[in-house]
C-alpha cells in the first residue's frame, strides 16, 4: 500500500490563491483572472475553489468592475490548515486513520496504525500552526 501523502488539487488550488492574496493583503479586491494568471491556475476551477474558502469565511467577494476577492482576516490569523479544511472538509486525511474517529477492519492487527496516527497529528499541528503570514514572508 502507497503511504505517501498527496495535497489533492482542491488543496494545492486553494493554498496557492491564499497565498497569492495573502501577498496583496491591504490592496483591497484582487480580481480572480489576476489570481489565476500570476499562480497558473485555471480559473473555472479557481472560481469553484474561491466559492468553498468564502463559504468557510476565510474570502470575501465585492462584485463589480473593481471587485474581487479579499482576505477576512490579516495572513497572520489564517493557517494552512484553515484552508484545506475549507476546501476539503477535512484536513489531509492519512489513508489508514479515519477523520471521523470510525475504526478500520485491521486495525486490531494492524503494525503501522499508531504510526499513521502520530503522522496525522504532526500535520495537524504543524500545519494548524503555519499561517499564510509564515508561507510569504
């Protein structure tokens, strides 16, 4: 079984337009299109993206000719974590430990079940820990 932890393309969208508009934090809306253009994102699938992390509140939107999206928050109040929880729900589950608490099957027998737990709580925390603030400077 393949235990390499892989950032789904949901994850990787949502860090990389944060982090581009954590870089333009205080220049007000940041139109999509300039996201998408300056992190090579495609945007119909950034638009989507930008609609999960505003449901979560991390965006705002302001509509019009110089409208755009914004951080609700300075880069410094927003982690890695915030972001692909908002994006995916949860935050990068290891394939072995189920994020809702439920058991697997193997799991009376299984030899690497205490190691896949530490490896998910060390992401936990380190990625609860770095800020968007962290990731620009």
């Amino acid at each position: 079984r393949d235990l390499s932890m892989r950032l789904s393309a949901r994850e990787r969208t949502g860090l990389r337009a944060m982090v581009e508009l954590a870089r333009r934090y205080g220049e007000g809306p940041i139109a999509l299109n300039e996201v998408a253009e300056t992190q090579g994102l495609s945007l119909p699938y950034l638009e989507r993206v930008a609609a999960s992390l505003r449901d979560a509140g991390l965006l705002s939107s302001v509509r019009g000719a110089r409208g755009g999206y914004m951080l609700t928050r300075p880069p410094a109040e927003i982690s890695v974590s915030d972001v692909f929880v908002a994006v995916e729900g949860n935050l990068l589950t290891v394939d072995c430990v189920c994020p809702d608490g439920s058991r697997c099957d193997r799991e009376p027998v299984c030899a690497t079940r205490d190691v896949m737990t530490t490896v998910r709580d060390c992401l936990s925390d380190t990625l609860g820990q770095t800020t968007l603030a962290s990731v620009i400077a």
